[in-house]
C-alpha cells in the first residue's frame, strides 16, 4: 500500500515543501471561519418547499377531529405536555361567559413581578371598556430551589388571582412548554373566549388597536383611516351625491374581491362584505370607555341612528365600516409573519439549529412569539394538532410546524413590532404591539400616553 502511494507522497511533500507556512494557516482560518457561520451546514441543508415533513408525517386532520369531539383518535397522540397546574385560576372566565371577547395570557418570567404590577395598571386592565369584556392571565413555571421566590409569588397570585403556574423549570428554552401550558389552560378553563392574545410581559399593547385589529384584521388600519375620511366628509357637509353608497358597492363580489387584500387567503374567504352586517344589529362591540377616554373618538359610530338626511347615510356608511365582525369559525392566527426565513446554523448563536433537529434550509412560516393573537377555532385546531406535532424549543417555531400541520396560514400584520418601535407620541397610533418595554416604568409612562391621545 505505501509503496503503491510512494510516488504521490513525496509529489504532496515536493509541494507542500513550496508552500508558505503563511497559506496553510490561512486555508485553515478560512475552513473554520465557514465552518462557524454553517456554510457547511447550510451545503447539508434539505430543500424546504419539496421535501418538508416533521413528525408525525401524515394527515391528523380526522384525529384532531376526533380530539375535539372527546372521542379516541385512530393513532395516538406523540407528544402532550403534561405538566401539573400548581395555580389555575378556574373561576377566570366563570363569568361573562357567552359575551368574552378577548384572553390576554401573559408569558411571563417567575421573577418579573415589576411588569406584571405595570401590566395589570396599563395594558392589562379587565374593566376597560364597558362592554368588551377582556381577562388578562399570567403564565409562569417554577424555580425548584427558590423558595422565597416561590413565597412570593403565591402572595401576588392569592391576591391578584390572574396568575396560573405549571411544574415546569422556568427558563429559555421551556418557553414551548410555558407557551403549550397557556393553550392548555384555556382549552380547559377558558374556551368561551372569541380571541385570545399571547403576549411577553415586555410589550407594549394598545388594547384599542387590538380590538378593532380583530374585528377586520385584512383591512386594519385602513378602514379606521377611511372613517377618518367619512368623518371629515360629514364635518364639511358634503352632499349626499359624492357619498359612496358602500351598500350597492359592496355587494358586488368585484368590489369585494377588492375590498380584501390578497395575502389574507384564509380570512378573505372566511371573511363576509360589510353590506351583510349592515342590516343586523351591532353585535355588542360598543367600544365606549367607562373612564374618560381623553381626546379619543369612540371606536364604534354606529350608536344612535339620526331620523333622515345625509347624517342618516354617513351614520349608516360609519355603521358598515364598524359593523363588522369576522365569522365564528375563522381560523385566525396573527401576528408578525416571517413567510420564509432560515434557521440560524452559525453556533454560538443563541438560535443555534443543528440539521439533526430540524435539517430544512427554510421555517415554515410562523408568527413571531412576542404577540399573537388566537381566534378560538384556531387555539383549538393548533391545541389538538401539537398533540401530532414533534416537540420544538423555541415557541414560535413549534407553532409554525403545528400552524402548518393544521393548514392553518398565518396572517401577516404590520403593527405587531417584534423589535421596539422607537417611541414618539405621535408615531404609535396604529401600534398594536411593540417589543422592548422591559422597563415596566417606561411601559406604564407610554401606554398612558397613547391612551391619553386614544391610542390605547
Ligand atoms: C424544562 O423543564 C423541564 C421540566 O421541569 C426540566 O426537566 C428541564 O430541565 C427544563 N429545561 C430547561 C432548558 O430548563
Ligand atoms: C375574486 O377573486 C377570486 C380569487 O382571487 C377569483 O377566483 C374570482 O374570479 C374573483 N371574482 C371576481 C368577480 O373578480
Ligand atoms: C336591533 O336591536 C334593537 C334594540 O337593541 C331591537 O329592538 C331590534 O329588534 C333589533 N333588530 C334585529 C334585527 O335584531
Ligand atoms: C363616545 O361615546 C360615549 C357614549 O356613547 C359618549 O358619551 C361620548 O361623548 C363619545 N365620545 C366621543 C368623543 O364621541
């Protein structure tokens, strides 16, 4: 064997002999520097768009079916978290039962007992409106070997009684686990709701904005922008011939089609024209505040209904572009959309994605963790469909996988910011969420603010 490589050997020394010691090195810089940023990772990586399957690779649609009527799926499920709840809150949702409209839950960090106190004084209020009746609930895991903590935080949740807890070790990388606990508790105690909000506990949220988002998630903020427009129309007594008549306009499936914006699939096809709801009553959305409001307008117009004259039709154009409410069975799962974005494969990153956990060169697209929000036909499609789902540890990822396995198909919005929006009195108007308020004074100071101008 050595005689027959002999002759290659001593070519390899003749040339290595005239190699500087300089090159070598620096050949061997450039191999571990690619090797550190993944590029040898990434050659390894699988095509995401023809060959995407993630355990369990087959159609759960029939055994989530099954999940949700109580009755015994075909195949069982592979992966449950079956954490014990030490705080569960039942009585949360006992009331209001048949009128909830949103669920806030609070991921929430063990040892953030400053934001959750800013919270419950900004944007976790449960009286704020009248009559859109809103709980806020916090979820935490445990520290086994912090007793004083653990103290208390029993003290605030005996108090407060918003905090659940599940027998988990509370850290980063259990954020799926906080994340599936929340599901869990609202599918079992809280599954009354309309829509439901999942929030770290440092973000800005501007209730205000997420109640009229959920009303018509495709055209926020437009439409609030468009009763702008209607409202400077009527302060200006414009006649009752330059007004559009949104009823004949809508009806048309023309106009309709142009209503909806195309990136929305799911809820454009679920959605219905405006004209439909301008004929039923309000649904109860009434958004008038029982404190005062400051300068803010009131988010519903379509309150008393002046006898004749163009105020009739402006009130009855306000009405329709208010009045609208999506269907009870649209699977909404919105946030901010990364659509296509890769895994990081560089190592040292905190993200760090080994081709053995999940070797596709593309996530499926998923919703950023910060903020989303739920409709309830989605929390319980996306509860039952993780239990088919293999286990992920960053949250947002695992929900994107099970999102997809239900085909279910996130809504994109850009007033969810997953970074901090930088903070200018006038810039938050249309903010629905911004990351970055880990200092639960700045979050109180801000959100007063926004509510003062009617932003929040
Ligand atoms: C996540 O929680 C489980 C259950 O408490 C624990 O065994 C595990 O160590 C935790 N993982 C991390 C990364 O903290
Ligand atoms: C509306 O849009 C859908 C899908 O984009 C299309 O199939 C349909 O023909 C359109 N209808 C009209 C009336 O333009
Ligand atoms: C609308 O509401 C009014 C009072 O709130 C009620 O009298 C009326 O019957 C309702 N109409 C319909 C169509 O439900
Ligand atoms: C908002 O609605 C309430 C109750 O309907 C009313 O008293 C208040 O004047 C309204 N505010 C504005 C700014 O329109």
């Amino acid at each position: 064997m050595y005689c027959l490589l002999r002759p290659y050997l001593q070519k390899c020394r003749r040339i290595l002999s005239r190699v500087k010691p300089g090159y070598v090195l620096f050949f061997f810089g450039v191999i571990a520097l690619l090797e550190f940023f993944g590029v040898f990772i990434h050659l390894f990586e699988v095509t995401y768009d023809e060959n995407f399957a993630y355990p369990y690779e087959g159609n759960v649609h029939d055994f989530v079916n099954a999940l949700r009527r109580n009755e015994r799926p075909e195949i069982e499920p592979i992966n449950e978290y079956k954490y014990t709840f030490i705080l569960k809150q039942p009585q949360k949702c006992k009331e209001d039962v048949d009128t909830l409209r949103l669920v806030y839950v609070v991921k929430s960090a063990l040892e953030n007992f400053d934001r959750r106190t800013a919270i419950r004084n900004s944007w976790g209020i449960e009286k704020r409106f009248f009559d859109v009746p809103v709980r806020t609930i916090f979820v935490v895991g445990t520290h086994p070997d912090d007793e004083e903590m653990d103290a208390r935080l029993k003290l605030e949740a005996a108090i407060y009684k918003d905090i659940i807890q599940a027998d988990f070790v509370d850290s980063y990388y259990n954020n799926t686990i906080k994340t599936m606990m929340g599901l869990k508790w609202l599918v079992k105690y809280c599954p009354n709701s309309r829509f439901y909000m999942f929030v770290d506990d440092d973000m800005y949220v501007s209730v205000k904005n997420v109640v009229t988002f959920i009303r018509n998630p495709a055209n926020y903020p437009f439409y609030l922008m468009e009763s702008r427009k209607v409202y400077n129309a009527h302060k200006r007594e414009i006649k009752r011939s330059d007004l559009v008549d949104y009823e004949s306009v809508d009806d048309s499936p023309a106009s309709r089609n142009a209503t909806y914006n195309s990136k929305a699939s799911e809820i454009k096809s679920s959605v219905r024209s405006f004209a439909i709801h301008a004929s039923t009553n309000n649904s109860g959305m009434d958004v008038s505040e029982k404190r005062d409001a400051g300068n803010g307008e009131n988010l519903t117009v379509a309150g008393k209904r002046s006898p004749e004259s163009s105020a009739a039709t402006l009130n009855r154009k306000k009405r329709q572009l208010f009045d609208f409410e999506l269907p009870d069975d649209v699977r909404l799962f919105a946030g901010f959309v990364f659509m296509r974005s890769a895994p990081h494969r560089h190592k040292f990153s905190k993200w760090y994605v080994s081709l053995r956990e999940y070797p596709y060169h593309l996530w499926p697209p998923y919703v950023t963790a910060g903020a989303f929000i739920l409709s309830k036909e989605a929390l319980l499609d996306l509860y039952y469909t993780s239990f088919y789902t293999k286990h992920f540890r960053f949250d947002d990822i695992f929900l994107g996988l099970v999102a997809r396995k239900a085909d279910i198909v996130p809504f994109h919005c850009e007033d969810f910011h997953f970074y901090k929006k930088a903070y200018t009195k006038y810039g938050y108007k249309y903010v629905i969420t911004s990351h970055g308020y880990d200092d639960p004074n700045e979050l109180v100071q801000v959100w007063n603010e926004q509510k003062a101008l009617g932003n929040a």
